[in-house]
C-alpha cells in the first residue's frame, strides 16, 4: 500500500522539483513514487509525507540525524545502501539535500 501524501507535502516537493529543473532534473516516477531523475537515474523522490535522497556518506550521516529521518526501505525488506528518507517536518532541509544528491548522482 503506497504511503498517502498530504498536499502540504506536495507543494514542498513541488519546490525543490521546480528548484532543480533548470540544472536538467525532470520529474519521473519509480517505485510507484514520483521520483526526480537526471539522465535516468534517480535522485530523490517522494514517499509519503517525506522525500528521499540518494547521498554520499557524509551527507546521508548528517540526513540520518534528523528526528524521524531513517535509511529508506521501499517495501523490500532491506534499507538501499545511499537512501535517507526525510519527513515533512524538515522539509526546510529538502532543497539543499536534493542539490547534494544532483552532485552525487549527476553523470
């Protein structure tokens, strides 16, 4: 069952989408999430009312920090190794993670 997603969530995703277009992220879909992709590959996306990143160590340890914030399990069972999934409640840190895991993933 997908996580609903509340509209003030939405709106926030909906920043950070229209943040990074201009740097050649487009919105996708993955998982069954909307998702932000450069060239194919994944870099963030939106689960629930939370979004994840996909970020190197020091920035994923930093993510993981944050109160409700855990390594992201898409339903498989086991955690993806560089995902961090961040809730709502820290949406104030969304634009600057989605900018690391562009550099992170940016090919």
């Amino acid at each position: 069952m997908k996580p609903k997603i509340s509209l003030t969530t939405r709106l926030e995703y909906d920043a950070v989408a229209k943040g990074l277009a201009g740097a050649g992220v487009v919105e996708g879909s993955m998982f069954g999430m909307p998702c932000l992709k450069i060239e194919k590959k994944m870099l963030a996306g939106l689960f629930g009312d939370a979004m994840t990143f996909k970020l190197p160590p020091e920035p994923r340890e930093q993510a993981l920090r944050l109160s409700g914030a855990a390594a992201f399990d898409p339903g498989m069972g086991r955690p993806m190794t560089e995902w961090v999934v961040v809730p709502l409640e820290h949406s104030e840190t969304w634009a600057g993670y989605a900018e690391q895991a562009l550099e992170f993933v940016r090919p």
